[in-house]
C-alpha cells in the first residue's frame, strides 16, 4: 500500500483466489488499496488518541478486561490453540488477522525484560496497572494556552512510551493523564518501571517561544496488581467492573504519591511513586483541619482503614519555606493523631499529640501508620483492655469512661501530661539518645512511659482515673469541684520527680469545668490549649487554661490563615480578663485584615489604655490612620513609637514613605538612610531609594539601587519590572530589559507593570506578535 512517493503503508496479501478472480480485480486495487487504507486509518484513530498517539482509555480498559477474564479463573480448562482443529474460530482466524480487531498483541517473555517477580515467575499470574498522573499540566493550560499544553503532551507520550517495555501498553486516559497496562508483572517491576518514568518525564520539556523558558512538568506515578490489591466481594463482580475498580486503585495511588515528600521514614528511595499496597502504611495526608483538634484524612475503607488506629504526622512544608522548594530536607514530626470515625474514601481523626505547639497539624502533612497500632481493636468494640506499658486505660477506653464520669459531676479537671525527649526518634528506631548523662534512660519510649505513668500515680494517688494518650503522653481525669493552683502544685511535684529520677521533662497543660461559657466536651480540647501554653512557661512547665493561654491558641489561629477562629479566641481571652492587652492588639490586627479598619482603631486605642508604652500596639494604630490617608496623626503614632523605641525599624520607613508622598524627598531620603542603617534594614531601602532617585530624575543612581536590591532578594520582581522601565525609557539595551521582564512575570504573574514592560521590550526588538500577546496578558487590549 503506497502512493508511490511516500514509503510503503504496508503489505496486503489475499489468499484463497484464483488466477482468473485475481486478474479480473487488478484494474481495481488503486481503489482497493486506498480504501483499505483509509479503513486502517479510522481504525487506527479510534484505538488511539489523537494528540498524543497513545491507546485510548477504552482500548486499556478492554485489554484489562481479557487479561482479569484470564486470571480470575486459574482453574477452568484451558482455551483451544488457534488454528487447530479444535479451535471453534479457525476458519475466521484469517479475517480477523487482517482486520486486526481487537486482538491484543500476545505479552512477550516477562523474563526476557527484567519483569519477573520476586516471588517467583509471575508470568500469567498478575496484570499491573500504572497511572501516570501530570497535576502541574493545568497549571501549564493556564500560563501558556493549550496548544502549547498540547505540544508538551506530545513530548511526555515520547518520553513514556520510550520507558515502557515491548510487552507494556501505555494510553492516554485522560485530559492529564497517563496509564501503562503492564501484564506479567510484579511490585518489584512497577516499582522500577515508575521509577524510570518519573526520571524521563522530569528530564522531557519544551521551550515556550514567547518567554524563552524550558517549560516541563513533574509526574508522579501510581500502580496496582491484580489480583493482590483486590479483596473481598469484589472479585465476584463482572471484569468490567473490576477493571475500572483496578485502574481507579492506581489513580488513588498517583494522587498520594504527588503529594508524598522523599525521605520520609521508611520509605523506599523512590520519589513520587507510590503502590496501592502502601498507601495505608504510608500513603495518608491530611485533607482539612476541623474545630475541636479534629482533621480529615484521606484514608478510609477503601484502603483498609479503621476506627481507632494511630498515625505519626510528618510535614513536608517547613516554616516560612515552599514545600517544594527543596525536595532533599526530610519531613519533620509534627504529632499523632487516631482515626475516630471512617468513610469509604476519608476518615475524621483526632489529633491526640503536638510534637510543637506552635506547628500545628495542617493540610497536606503525611501520615504513617504507626507499627504497634497494627494489630489494635476497633473503637467500640467490647473488650476493654490496659496499656502494656503504663497499666492505664488505652486511648479510646479513657474517653468513653471520661463520658461517662464527666456527667456525674458539675465540676472536674482534665491533665494531659507530656513527657518531653530531648529529640523525636525516627520510625522504627528503638534507642534514645545515646550520651552520657542519659545512659539510664529506658530503651524504648514503651519503657519510660511505664515509669513515668508510676511516678504519677505515686503523685496523685493509685485510684485516679487514667489513660494513655499518645505515644508520650497521658492523661487523667479529676472528678468533683477542683482547686486549679493546688492541682498545678501537685503536678509540678510530678514533673519535678520525673527530672530527678528518669532525667526527662514534662509539661502538663490543665483544663477545669466550669470556665466562661465551654462545655463539658471541650475540656479535652481545653486541657491541649493548656499543654501548649504551658509548654511555653518554665519549668516545672505546668499551665492552667486562663486568659494568656486562650491568647496563644489565637495566635496560633491566626499565624495558620484562620482569621475567624482567631477573632473568637481572642474574644473568649478578653472576656477571661479583659486587661489582657495583648488580645486587644491582636483583635484589632484581625479587623485591620478584614477592613474593618474603625473597630480596629477602638481595638488599638483600647490595648493602649492597658499599657500606654505598648510600642506594637502605637505602629498598628499609626498605619490605620495612613490607610486611612490621615498623615498628620499617623505620622504623631509613629514618632511616638520612636520615642519608646527609637530603632523601630517599620515606623522609621513609615515616616520616609509619608514624606515621600507629600513631595518631600530630602526628608524621605533622611528617614531612608537612618533605616539602612539599622539591622535588617539595608534590604528593605534600595528599592525605597530607587524609587526617590526616579522621580529626581536620576535615572543612573536609581538602576545602582535597583541592582543591590537585587543582590540581596535575587526574587525580587518588582525590582526586575523597575529596571525593565528604566533600560527601557533610556531606549538602552531592550534584550537586557525584555530579560528582566521575563524574570518578573516568571515570578509574579499577577502583576502588570511586569507585562507591561515586556510588552514594550518585545516592541523594541521587533518582535510584535509576542508583544501584542504581552500586553493582553497585562489586559491593556
């Protein structure tokens, strides 16, 4: 089949005709062999992809099908050879090897690529199915259009079909995502198979003509086998069923593995690639963070979870770093939680233990299944067991008899006890530190939390009602009307006791009912507000929940973005005491960032009457009145601040831009260089310097200052739009201007100077296509 000009389609060989038949078509086959190959064509586009050149979903799911129909099963006879007299289709086999419907090609030797299993040979025994999951191509939609997106798909197809070994199958599932029907394989082979591409789709990228930049995406991949990932009723079901259950496993898994960080505790070396298999020992993240100390996580039945199992949280975003920025830094412990309540496809846990008050539990923190809580029971069942180690109630068991003895009683206590190391152990490591002022210490935190739950029964007395909490802490329950100071100097007996004898710390954080408006149920959440606030006292580190403590659980609210839980915090401190200045400050603060800007100024000149030298508090109130376009009064708050503090920093650049925005330059220039003499201040000036030298009309000093500001934040995309403009107005060097401006918009999309300037760059340098795209991505056409 050919046109004579292009290289052969194909060879067409027809069987069966006779000399006469044969001559009288010749004069036809032109038109045969072009409707012939216009028949393989159609064929061909409808098994396929037509961006891509990939196997479509449909065809992958049909292939899975047959392979399931083969394992599912193992003990039916086998199916006839083809072509033999006992094969009931042999007298079809030769149309239907010329058609070629539907009959995928026959999986090559597994043993022959490297894909024979571990335990043995795996041929015909498992069929895996790998999900190649493209999250960031949205993102790519976004910023560059789709035809670029389509193009970069292109390049990805090649790059996964290029991994994939002979026998393997990869199809386009989906608008970002890919999928790899691997038969004969173990977890062994899709491990190194994921691993393989998720390396070459790093490595594949294309460059975006407009911004001259390498533009690719990370993938991450996720698998499954059939039939060791499938369990219970499900093998009943039709293999059509199985098959879309099967390949949803795997999208489960990709999904958790873009999310998973390297170097968690026990795990494999392998970035972004995560088994089904896996996922509940250590596939788990945290969805969203609920009232009371409760999250949702994304582990449910559906991979085998249940109520009352116990994780370790691990946070893969460091304080005031990107989490993806650096992919090398190991995830950091950040606490327990225990599964209370769990659906098919999430669950609600409590968090049971802060590893650092003030870093608490958020969205996208990892969760692995501790090792001891594999073979706990179920919250609810019957049987009520002890703790190994500490002889108390265990953690479910504590809260139901806590239930039940909270309504006997109009007044009780809550004390949760932590016993603070000197450093978290990693997963599965069985010794503390090993120097020499601890060689007494316990082995194992089993150890020493027996010895630490005696001392406090010495403490408190054998028949307090007890339970253990978290992997290192405990908690007890103190019935009837209780006198908070004498219960706290009980405690720090007992936190005194374990210094002197095991060598460790401990912090308990004491809650008591009734306290203002809370309920009976929230003293357990009480009783951790306390444990935080007190993990910030000296020793003997004890805390009982009052006003400063409600002030720290706002601040806490309010560093995590949770204005409105924060504002309600803050309402409950000032309604404990309502001298507590520092809630009246950080009130106002939280209606500044909502606009409320008149209740925000009553808020500062209210924390002002509790202490008049409040320097925080005099700033914030100057900057309302400079939002508010009221100079002369801000400008009065702000030399007051001076004269408290006289090297306040924010208060000195406040006072230059108010000069700056009257016309007065020299002042400015004043305020600005008595700031850039201050610590931390040099930084923050160049551009403020920049900005004065432009409208002096001295173009050179202010590109001077532009590039020591960017000598010190390299990231600093205002900086890079400024200099764009001046190379620009001075009709200097537009490919350095148009540089710059790429930069900028690289980092901050979202500004319009950026574009602008690029626009006008583009301009200069001929180039009017890519500035008219330019200036409508800053909406000036």
């Amino acid at each position: 089949l050919s046109d004579g000009e292009r290289p052969p389609l194909g060879l067409f060989v027809a069987r069966g005709l006779t000399q006469k038949t044969a001559s009288a078509l010749m004069p036809h086959w032109p038109s045969l062999s072009a409707l012939i190959a216009d028949n393989l064509l159609l064929y061909k586009r409808s098994l396929c992809d037509p961006v891509t050149g990939l196997f479509t979903r449909h065809y992958l799911l049909r292939c899975l099908e047959r392979e399931i129909e083969t394992l599912r099963d193992p003990i039916r006879p086998a199916p006839p050879v083809p072509g033999t007299a006992t094969d009931p289709a042999a007298g079809s086999i030769a149309r239907e090897a010329v058609r070629g419907i539907d009959e995928a090609p026959a999986p090559a030797d597994a043993s022959a690529h490297g894909l024979a299993n571990l335990d043995g040979d795996a041929r015909r025994s498992s069929v895996a199915i790998l999900a190649v999951r493209l999250a960031a191509l949205r993102g790519v939609v976004r910023e560059y259009g789709y035809q670029f997106a389509d193009e970069l798909m292109k390049v990805l197809a090649d790059a996964l079909t290029g991994c994939c070994p002979e026998q393997a199958l990869a199809a386009c599932t989906g608008d970002s995502e890919f999928a790899v029907y691997l038969p004969s394989a173990g977890p062994k082979a899709c491990r190194e198979l994921a691993a393989d591409i998720v390396r070459s789709m790093r490595a594949a990228h294309v460059v975006h003509p407009l911004r001259r930049e390498q533009v690719g995406i990370a993938a991450s991949v996720g698998y499954t086998l059939y039939p060791q990932d499938v369990t219970g009723d499900l093998f009943v079901r039709p293999s059509a069923e199985q098959a879309r259950l099967v390949l949803r496993k795997a999208r489960l898994a990709a999904a958790l593995a873009d999310e998973s960080p390297p170097n968690l505790p026990g795990r494999p070396d392998s970035d972004a690639v995560m088994g089904f298999s896996r996922i509940l020992a250590e596939g788990g993240r945290v969805l969203e963070r609920l009232p009371l100390s409760r999250v949702v996580v994304s582990l449910g039945s559906s991979v085998h979870a249940r109520e009352g199992q116990r994780f370790s949280v691990w946070a893969a975003a460091f304080p005031g770093q990107d989490s993806r920025a650096d992919r090398s830094l190991a995830p950091l412990y950040k606490g327990e939680i225990v599964l209370m309540e769990v659906h098919e496809g999430v669950s609600q846990a409590e968090v049971i233990h802060l590893g650092e008050p003030s870093w608490d539990i958020e969205p996208g923190d990892m969760l692995m299944l501790l090792p001891e809580e594999q073979g706990s029971r179920a919250l609810g069942s019957d049987a009520i067991k002890l703790d190994a180690a500490t002889g108390l109630l265990r953690h479910g068991d504590f809260l139901a008899r806590w239930a039940e003895e909270r309504d006997k009683t109009d007044g009780f206590a809550l004390a949760l006890v932590r016993v603070a190391q000197s450093r978290v152990p990693d997963i599965g490591e069985s010794r503390m530190d090993g120097n020499a002022e601890n060689a007494d210490r316990p082995c194992h935190p089993g150890h020493f939390m027996a010895q630490a739950a005696r001392i406090c029964r010495e403490e408190l007395g054998d028949g307090i009602l007890g339970g253990r909490y978290g992997l290192n802490s405990l908690i007890f329950f103190h019935g009837g009307v209780v006198d908070g100071a004498a219960l706290a100097g009980r405690y720090a007996s007992a936190a005194g006791t374990l210094k002197e004898r095991l060598g460790l710390d401990a912090a308990v954080g004491i809650a008591a009912h009734p306290y203002l408006d809370f309920r009976k149920a929230d003293a357990l959440e009480n009783s951790r507000k306390a444990l935080e606030y007190a993990m910030l006292l000296p020793r003997p580190h004890v805390g009982l929940l009052d006003s400063l403590a409600l002030n720290i659980n706002a601040d806490k609210h309010f560093s995590q973005g949770d204005v409105f839980a924060a504002i309600k915090e803050y309402q409950l401190a000032l309604l404990a005491d309502e001298n507590n200045g520092m809630a009246w400050n950080s009130l106002g603060i939280c209606l500044a960032g909502l606009n409320r800007h008149a209740e925000a100024e009553r808020h500062f000149a209210r924390a002002l009457e509790c202490n008049p030298n409040d320097v925080m508090a005099l700033y914030n109130l100057g900057y309302m009145h400079q939002s508010q376009r009221r100079a002369d009064e801000a400008r009065l708050r702000y030399r007051e601040c001076l004269s408290i503090e006289p090297d306040h920093l924010y208060a000195i650049l406040r006072l230059g831009q108010l000069a700056e925005n009257a016309g007065n330059t020299s002042e400015a220039r004043e305020f600005y260089e008595k700031a850039a003499v201050l610590p931390g201040g040099e930084s923050l000036t160049y551009r403020h310097f920049a900005r004065l030298c432009i409208s002096e009309g001295k173009a050179d000093e202010a590109r001077e200052h532009l590039h020591e500001a960017l000598l010190y934040d390299p990231q600093d995309a205002l900086a890079m739009a400024l200099l764009a403009r001046l190379y620009l107005d001075a009709g200097e060097d537009p490919d350095m201007a148009a540089s710059l401006a790429r930069q900028s918009v690289s980092l901050r999309p979202e500004i319009k100077n950026g574009w602008l300037q690029l626009g006008r760059a583009l301009q200069a340098l001929g180039q009017a296509k890519e500035a008219k795209e330019a200036r409508l991505k800053a909406g000036e056409l």
